[in-house]
C-alpha cells in the first residue's frame, strides 16, 4: 500500500487511531512520586478519604493535587490495575523494587524496563477504540525503535514529526513494522494537503506519547526531526535480540500483561531516563568514587586557595550523562577546603576514610554538570571547580537527590547561603529562586 492509499484510509478513521494516551503530566518521575503518596495513605491514612490525603501531600512530592494522576503509574506498572477504584489497589512490586533500591544502576534498569514493556491501548483505557475488536497491542518505544532501525539500514537517518505520527503512531501490531517502514520511504506523495494537516493537528492534541517519551528516555531525538541516538543502538538491539520473544508472549492476554508489566523481568537494559527524578546521579556516583579514591598525600589539598578551575572552557565527554568532564583532584580539594566535614551541618558525622584517614564525605556539584551548557553560555563559567562543589554526608547528598521536594529545597538553600559569595567570585549572580530554579528545571 502507498501513501496515498494509506493517508485515505487514516482520514475515515476517528483522531484518536492515533496512540492514545491521557492528557495527565506522563513523565515516570511524577507517576513515581504519585505513587509514593499512594502508598503512604495506604500504609498509614486509609482511614481518610484517598482524593484529601493526595491533594494535602501532593505539593511535598512536586506533583499536581489531582489523585487521578495515578492512571500514570498503572500505565507505567507501579500500581494494579484490577478494580473500578483507586482505592482497592496495591502498589506493585515493581513499585517496591524502586522504592528499596539504593542503587543507581539497578533503578535505571528497573525505569528503563518499565518504559519498554508500557504498551498501547494502555491497559488503563476501558474503550481501546478502534483497536480493541482486533485485539492488537503494541510497545510504543519498541515499535519506534524497529522503524527507525530498519531506516537506518537503509541509509535514511531521520523521518519527520509528520511521518512519525501518520506512519508510526497508527500502527498497532509489531507485525506491521515493513509498512510503517515502506510508508516512509514512499515519499512521492505529499503530506501537507489540508485534510492531512488537520488530521495531523487532531493526532497531535489526541497523543500525548511523544511528550512522555521525551521526557523519560534518551533513547530517541525527538525534535524537528526524529532519530535514534547512535550511543543507544548497540544496547537496545542486544535487548531486542534476547528478549524480543518475551515481550510478544506478555501481549497474548490481558492478565499476562498485567503480570508482566507488574513484576521485574530483569532485562538488564539502560535507556538512561532524563527526569528530575534521577538527573545526573550516575555521574555523580562515579564522580563521588574518583573523588573518595584519591589519596591525600597524592595531591596539594591547598591549591583550592588560588584555584581558577571555573576559567576553563568546558571538555565534552562520551563517558558521563552529563556530557561534560570532571576532574576529581579539584572535588578532592573541595572536600578538604570544607574540613571533611558535611557543609549542611558540620555535626553529621559518618566513617573514618581509609583514603583521607578522616570524616568521609562526598563531593557534590551544587549546580549540575547536566547545565554546564546553559551556564557556560551565559556566563562563560566551567562548573567543575572548587566554588561549585560541597561537601556533604552520604545522608544529605543521598536527600538532595531522592529527597521530597521541600527537603531539597531547605538544603539547597542552606548550601546556597554558604556559597553565593563563592559564585559571585565568577560572576554567577544568582538569587535564590533562580539558583533553585536552575537546579529543578529539567
């Protein structure tokens, strides 16, 4: 089939043949955070009424005050799907799982595991539309993937927003992935008609998938044009190979979706989530273990005292999330600028190194390296120096990165106070709503 025959048959289709999903904020951070909530009115307050516990805890979390964002987290696995009402659900142990794990590897598998196996109609869409009488199910990031796959072998690098929504985004069968891909390369007929437009503009307010998918995965280049980040390739396609099979048994039925999707399948693959959620925290472990490492007689612990390190122009880097380098001897002497003592509060004490012999403590950028590239841009300041980093106990560094929202922003205040007259030094003026701001956007 063509384009053109295609395009006839979309537009005597209804707007939402196109993946469907709720217009609810659908990142995994707030579907995790809702969850949290959930599972603390089930634990402690199920005697007071579910939609009052949310909307009183919900700012303290960093999500809206409306319970029924917890479709989110059914559509992602983190609670049951089987009753007409929240309240006789149960987290899952996906959910528990997250919630145990200390571990940045093995949470980013967990988030990564759960984006793939997500699928469409979301088992939380009672209607399904159009797709339901033929009983087809589909993974959203697997499907893209395959396309873009097989474009790549053909030497086409990216497709369009347009075609992703009109020869992506209404398939519903894993089985249709060389129609998908022979749409795209049938590119004699034009895509910008009016009835087109309008059915495109009708796809567009119905899905929110990519918005999701964009603010979850880095698997994806989702602007004006539409790829797969080269880094990501290798892995996902071991993925594909070793657990292809596994996914397309879980879509027979209903009730082997819903186990599938709610238990840990162990598939050991890192789509590497950008969310608030996680931000920079595998950096930032590897960072916090060069830096423990280091042993004091190896380096000059005082160069922080005439350090310039914040003058150097930025070194791009393959090996972090952030996409920028670090140098753990400049972190090392942070720690011993603050005294190996948790700048938060001096008293927290933890163990003695057996490296530095004293206090252990962890090096903390205090402004992300993940916005090295806004404020190099404005500022012309390299955040990987001595102004830039704290020392903190593991439990304060450890708060700032899982914390609730209001106990991150007490810390980064208190941080903030310490510091501002140091980031002045490099003309980073900042008030503290704006220090904040910078920090918690994504």
């Amino acid at each position: 089939m063509n384009r053109k025959a295609y395009l006839a048959q979309l537009l005597k289709k209804s707007r939402t043949y196109v993946w469907h999903f709720t217009k609810q904020d659908s990142s995994f951070e707030y579907a995790y955070k809702a969850t949290l909530i959930f599972d603390e009115w089930q634990s402690n307050h199920s005697n007071e009424p579910l939609e009052g516990f949310f909307n009183k805890n919900a700012s303290e979390h960093g999500v809206t005050n409306n319970y029924r964002m917890l479709i989110i987290a059914q559509h992602y696995g983190l609670l049951t799907k089987e009753h007409d009402s929240y309240i006789d659900e149960k987290v899952t142990n996906v959910f528990v799982k997250l919630k145990e794990s200390w571990n940045t590897q093995e949470r980013y598998a967990i988030i990564s595991e759960q984006l793939i196996k997500m699928k469409l109609p979301s088992i939380t869409d009672v209607s399904q539309g159009e797709h339901k009488q033929f009983g087809n199910n589909i993974y959203p990031v697997v499907f893209m993937y395959q396309v873009l796959s097989e474009l790549l072998k053909k030497n086409i690098h990216s497709i369009s927003k347009n075609e992703l929504y009109l020869f992506v985004m209404t398939f519903y069968s894993h089985s249709e992935v060389d129609k998908a891909v022979n749409l795209i390369l049938d590119r004699n007929h034009p895509i910008s008609d009016k009835p087109i437009e309008k059915l495109l503009s009708s796809y567009k307010d119905a899905s929110r998938i990519i918005t999701m998918i964009a603010k979850s995965i880095f698997l994806f280049n989702l602007d004006d044009q539409v790829s797969l980040k080269q880094e990501y390739i290798s892995g996902m396609e071991k993925f594909i190979t070793k657990s292809y099979n596994k996914l397309m048994q879980a879509l027979k039925s209903e009730r082997s979706y819903k186990d599938f999707l709610t238990n840990i399948q162990d598939f050991n693959v890192s789509l590497h989530p950008e969310t608030l959620f996680l931000e920079d925290i595998i950096d930032d472990d590897k960072y916090v273990a060069d830096v423990s490492a280091l042993v004091s007689n190896d380096i000059d612990e005082n160069l922080h005292k005439y350090d310039d390190n914040f003058k150097r122009v930025p070194v791009e880097s393959n090996s972090n999330q952030s996409g920028y380098a670090t140098n753990a001897t400049i972190g090392k002497r942070a720690l011993a600028r603050a005294g190996y003592k948790c700048e938060m509060d001096s008293s927290h004490l933890s163990f003695i190194s057996r490296f530095t012999k004293k206090n252990f403590t962890e090096a903390h950028h205090l402004i992300p390296m993940s916005k090295q590239k806004k404020v190099y841009t404005e500022s012309k300041v390299n955040l990987d120096c001595y102004q830039n980093i704290v020392s903190l106990c593991p439990n304060c560094h450890r708060s700032v990165h899982y914390g609730k929202k209001s106990d991150i922003k007490n810390i980064l205040e208190r941080l903030y106070n310490i510091r501002k007259d140091d980031l002045k030094t490099f003309n980073l003026t900042l008030t503290f709503e704006d220090f904040f701001k910078l920090i918690m956007e994504n």
